[in-house]
C-alpha cells in the first residue's frame, strides 16, 4: 500500500537531520516548511505556522496534493 501524503509528511517531521520541503495543496497553495517546529501533524491533518505572513494554515488529508523536498535551503 502507498504511504499518504499526510504519513510522508509525518516522517519528514522527525527525520535526523531535517530537511526543508514544500507541501502543496489540492486549491493551489505552496507551503515552505523550514524546521520540525513550523508545523503540527495529527491523524487527519496537519497545521502549518506561516512565518512570513503571520497566521495558520489546516490542511486536511485529502487537501494535500504533493511534497517536495528542498535540494538548499531558500532565500529568506
């Protein structure tokens, strides 16, 4: 059986050491996630702490739509 995007993001989480991704959602947002403490995953969803912008994000399960892995790290 195929791993979810939620149980990838899960593992992203805790991997030693931490590497930078970007979530994308089903409606078109992009979501950078910069270190293990920006974003919480629970069994359905996960919440995400914009920085730049100030606020939260929920992402349901079903409302992520890819992960992408950063090669370096962006420009702030």
């Amino acid at each position: 059986m195929a791993m979810s995007q939620l149980e990838q993001v899960r593992q992203m989480k805790f991997r030693r050491p931490f590497v930078a991704f970007r979530v994308f959602a089903a409606g078109g947002g992009e979501y950078l996630i910069e270190d293990r403490f920006q974003f919480a995953v629970g069994l359905t969803e996960m919440l995400y702490a914009n920085r730049r912008e100030g606020g939260f994000v929920r992402l349901l399960a079903d409302e992520i739509s890819g992960i992408e892995e950063m090669k370096e790290r962006p420009a702030a």
